[in-house]
C-alpha cells in the first residue's frame, strides 16, 4: 500500500449509538497515545438512552495539539445516518470508508477515495454481529497506517476480564478487517505518522482529569446529582474516592448536593460537588449561603447548550453570568475556566487551594466539549502540587468565627474543638456568628467578606499572552475556545499577520489590569465564545475599557480554528 505520511490526521467515525462507534474512538485513541503519538478526540452523541447519530472525531499527530482540528481527513460511516450526516463535508481527497451492503448506497464525491468494507456481514458471518465495530477498526488499522500492536493491547486490556474466548472473538474481528483491507489498492494520501517513542503520559477526559485534580487536591466529600454532561466526575469519585477514606453520595437533586456540600466544609472537610447549567441555577441560594457562612467549597459546572433542559449533550460556554451572579443579593466567589484536560487537573487543585483560603465557594467551568474530549497529558506527581488547608483557630481566648482581621479572613474551627462551638447560617451575623440585623453591622460584615477577595488574583498565574509586541489584533479567548485560538494563531503568524492571544483561567474577579495592558498592546480585539449575548465580552467592556469585537457561535459545537482565522482575516479587511 502506498500513502503519503500525514503528522497531523483526523479519523471521524459515525453511525449509530450502540453501535461501538464510541468504542472505535476509544481504541484508537489509547492505542495512538500508548505508541507515543498525540491525540486529540470529540464526541457528540444523542440525548436518548440508544440509537440516534453518534459520531467520535480523533486527532492523531506528532506534534503536540491543542483542539479537535476543522475537519476530518478520513471519514468511517457504520450506516446511512452517518453517511448522511457528513457527505456535505466529503471533500475531494478525503478518505471515506463505509459499511457495504448497508442500509444505504453512497454516491462519491469526485475526488473521494471509496473503500467499502462489509462490516456487519462479516460480523454477522463470524455469529459475533457486535464486533461489527472490530471490523471497521481492523480496516482502519491497515489503510491508515494506526500502530497494530498498540490496538492489539487495548483490546486484550478491554475485554480481558470477561474472558479468553471474548479477547480472542474481537482479535478474530478485528484481524478479518486488516485482511479485507488489504484487498484495495490504496489510492489516498492519508497515513499516521510514525511516532518519535514512547512517553510517560496518561489519556484522559476532561471529566476524569477534573476528578483526578479533585483527589490531588484532598477532596474528602462529594455529593452530586446525576446530570449530563458531568455525571462522569462523579462516577470517577465514586471509584477512587472511597479508597483514601473519603466519602460520595449521590443526593436526590442538586439542592440536596449543594447543601450537604455545606454541611461537610462546616464539618471540616474539602468537599465538591459537579453539575451542569440547569443543576447550577437550582444551587445558586445555597450558594449565597456558603458566601454569606464563608464556608469553603467547590462547583464543577460542566456547561452545556442552554437555556433550559436546552441541548443536554452539546457543547456551549453559556453559564457566566449564572457563575458570576447566580445568587440574590450581592453574593461573591471566585470563578476560573479551563481550557485543556491538563488544566482540568491542575485547575482543579488550584479551586480546592483558593476556596479553603478565602472560605468561599469557588465555580470551576469546564463545557460539553472538554467533558468528552479525550487527550493524552504527562503523569502528573501528585507530590508536586502545592495544597493549602483553611485557616484555623488556635484556641487562644474567645472564639469568634467572623472576627475582623488584617486580610478579612477569619480563623475556623471544627466541630468538637473545645471552645470553638459556632454556627453558620445565612442570617447576617456579627462577629460571633450570632443574627445581627444593624445597618453597620451588614456594611462592615459585606466589607469584610468582599476584600478578601481583593488579592484572588495574586494567587493565580499571570494571564497567558501568546505572542510578543504590538499586535494589529489581539484575540481574548476562554475555556477550551483557547485551544482552537491558539492553532489558529499560528497560522495567521505563518501567513504574516501580526496577532496576539490572551487566555484568562481567572474569570472572577476579572484579573483587569491585566486585561489593560493587554489591550494597550493591540490596535483592536476580538473575543470569541460559544454562547449567543458574548457572556465574557460583557465583562470585559463593563470593568476595563477595551472594547472587543464579539463573535458568538451557539449551535452546539465548538468553534474550528480555521473559523477564527477567517474571521480575523475579515477584521483585519
């Protein structure tokens, strides 16, 4: 077979939920990262329990990356719903492998390099119609040039536990595509680079990744109500947690969760709880309760298309304002945004670090996206973070629980420390901690919660700028659109244009003089995110004085760099 290296390549898989297409996905993935490749994946899959299009898009490439990429290269379509669904985006070159005979009869593009490949008859005629999806990876490993022994090993490591005969009825599968592969003549360019070597990384979702960040950071509680697309969060507490002596419970709505989240920082402990827009609006009175009790605490938000029960399983970075302001009255805390699965972890810990400082709830938001995306980072050492615990009473005199101090932070006390004896309730209380309802007393009891707050932006890492000096444009992206500015940053530099990036992961309080000197350093701005009023952009224009153009996407999918690049090109116009 002949084929031109590719170091950058995009498999995209469709066909029906059910079907293994996730599975597929999932393989590869592993596989290309084990052999020392990088990847990159995103999933998207229907809001029913089964069926409906399913589609799982990696990158596999030589060089690090930092999105999904603009499109695919190669497209492998399980039936007709998939080959529906993308045949507009069938591009000459493009490879397309496709079940035949299926319950469809594509017409090729000129231009596209056909390869059908019986995937459910050989199954079928093999009596293990489920390794359908074995087939079509078989297939793929051979025309593309996807490391076979690394595939090999996922699949033994997959199916091990279920026995000897099951590895060996998928290896069977999987071996039968390699041989009907290898019949076609291979006509495309398209093959996976070879990898420099083997490295110590793991893969990992977003959602994991911030479950691993929470355990890093001494999470001890965790409670959580089901809700797409954070629940993975909590199953993976649910399996580690337990193990270092914490404790998980799955509360029977998101009010219950945020409560007992309370319940376990009063008691003491570092504690959590994950959700999504619709649980985070149902969390925002108990969140003016953590502010106003200054109890430490952290909120995964897993954004997702909006409003309402909106678009469960698509991607959108709509829940800035509920993060900054979902509560009555004045209510602070601190809001940070990750951009990668690397950031999920140590962002992570960064949360847990600043809400037990600052005895505050802290929103930590990760979108639809990142939640499924899967990349390989390094092995992180847990031994390398820094934790810090909440400051606590040393039992010298009385006890006040809000007692005045030099930086507005007040000295806690557990339960059963003797003389430590407090309560915490949403009432506005003195120092003490008993109701006082003065007019002094509130202003001075607000003071004192809000400057706090003042140095947060002191422990965070200075904002990322991506470039050096003056900048005809400067892009201003957050959440894992800064992934996709980045990629399309370089090609604008590689094409002349003289453009810059700033990443905040600090959303609030806005790290503003910050924002200032970016901004003194382009001639304009622009601001890209997935949600329909430009949430951040907003911000922006209200604290600083920049003026950025907004540019908003908001169809459940996240922005491409090649979007980014056309439309700085047509600014700069």
């Amino acid at each position: 077979m002949q084929g031109i290296t590719k170091n950058d390549l995009i498999i995209r898989i469709g066909g029906e939920g059910g079907e293994g297409v996730i599975s597929v996905g999932d393989f590869i993935t592993q596989a290309c990262a084990r052999a020392g490749l990088d990847v990159y994946t995103f999933k998207t899959f229907p809001a029913e329990i089964k069926g409906g299009y399913a589609m799982y898009q990696v990158r596999i490439s030589t060089e690090r990356l930092y999105n999904q990429g603009d499109t695919f290269d190669v497209m492998c379509a399980f039936n007709g719903d998939a080959y529906n669904a993308n045949i507009s985006s069938l591009k000459p070159g493009n490879a397309f492998v496709y079940d035949s005979p299926s319950d469809f009869v594509p017409e090729i593009p000129a231009g596209v390099h056909a390869y059908p490949i019986p995937m459910t008859q050989t199954a079928k005629a093999m009596n293990n119609p489920r390794a359908k999806n074995m087939v079509a990876m078989g297939a793929l490993s051979v025309l593309f040039n996807i490391p076979e022994a690394a595939l090999r090993e996922v699949i033994a490591t997959k199916f091990g536990k279920r026995g000897e005969a099951v590895v060996q009825g998928n290896i069977a599968a999987f071996e039968k595509g390699q041989e009907l592969a290898r019949a076609f003549t291979k006509t495309d360019p398209w093959k996976i680079g070879t990898p420099s070597g083997k490295k110590d990384v793991i893969v990992l979702s977003g959602n994991n990744a911030v479950g691993l960040g929470a355990l890093i950071g001494g999470l001890e509680f965790f409670a959580a109500y089901p809700i797409t697309p954070a629940t993975e969060i909590a199953y993976y507490a649910a399996k580690h947690l337990p193990k270092r002596g914490g404790t998980l419970i799955q509360a029977e709505d998101e009010i219950s969760a945020i409560s007992q989240v309370l319940g376990a920082s009063y008691a003491g402990k570092k504690a959590m709880t994950s959700t999504s827009g619709p649980g985070l609006s149902l969390m925002s009175e108990m969140l003016g309760m953590a502010f106003m009790s200054e109890l430490p605490c952290v909120i995964v938000d897993v954004q997702r298309g909006g409003p309402s029960t909106g678009l469960p399983t698509k991607h959108e970075q709509s829940d800035l304002f509920l993060a900054i302001h979902g509560a009555h009255g004045d209510s602070g805390r601190i809001v940070l945004s990750v951009e990668s699965i690397a950031d999920c972890i140590n962002l992570t810990v960064v949360a847990f670090n600043l809400a037990e400082k600052y005895q505050c709830p802290v929103l930590l938001l990760s979108d639809g996206s990142l939640a499924f995306s899967t990349q390989n980072v390094p092995t992180p050492d847990p031994d390398s973070f820094k934790l810090v615990s909440r400051k606590r009473w040393d039992g010298e005199g009385e006890y006040r629980r809000y007692a005045y101090t030099a930086d507005s932070i007040s000295p806690m006390a557990d339960p059963g420390t003797p003389g430590g004896m407090h309560i915490a309730t949403g009432l506005e209380h003195n120092e003490a901690g008993l109701p006082s309802y003065t007019s002094v007393n509130h202003e001075m009891m607000q003071a004192k919660r809000f400057n706090k707050l003042k140095t947060v932006v002191d422990d965070v890492d200075p904002v990322e700028v991506d470039g050096e000096g003056d900048a005809d444009i400067g892009v201003i992206a957050w959440g894992s659109t800064i992934g996709v500015v980045r990629e399309a940053l370089q090609r604008l530099r590689a094409d002349g244009f003289k453009v810059k990036g700033f990443y905040p992961k600090l959303l609030h309080p806005l790290p503003v003089q910050q924002f200032e000197d970016f901004g003194a350093s382009c001639k304009q701005t622009l601001l890209p995110e997935v949600n329909f009023l430009g949430q951040l952009a907003h911000f922006v224009r209200a604290e600083t004085t920049l003026r950025p153009v907004s540019y908003t996407i908001c169809g459940g999918m996240p922005f491409t760099p090649e979007m980014i690049v056309n439309k700085v090109r047509e600014i700069l116009a």
